[in-house]
C-alpha cells in the first residue's frame, strides 16, 4: 500500500482525515448545559422509578 500512496499508510490517512472532517472540540468536560440537561433528566428518572417503587409495596 506504501508503493501506491507513496507514504505510509498511517500518514496517509491521518492526512485524510483531517481533510475529510472538522476537528472534534475535546476538551477536559462536558459544557455546562449538557451537563445540567443530563442531571436534570437522571433525578427525573430516579424520581419516577421511587414513585413507581413506592406504589408497588406491599402493606
């Protein structure tokens, strides 16, 4: 594959890529309303799972 691309394979397709697509913003975390959108829906969850748990106890 060298001979026909004339560089490695792994430049080549470094190369590619990157001309192919936008680089992803990575960084250290989530931004701050993904984070919040995701918290709020978790306790939402927890939330209706205690309910439904709730209701389902035997007295």
């Amino acid at each position: 594959m060298t001979l026909a691309l004339g560089e490695p394979i792994g430049d080549w397709t470094v190369k590619w890529e990157r001309g192919f697509s936008p680089p992803l913003p990575l960084g250290p975390a989530a931004p701050l309303g993904a984070t919040a959108v995701a918290l709020l829906v978790a306790a939402l969850a927890v939330g209706l799972a205690a309910m439904a748990a709730a209701r389902r106890q035997v007295r």
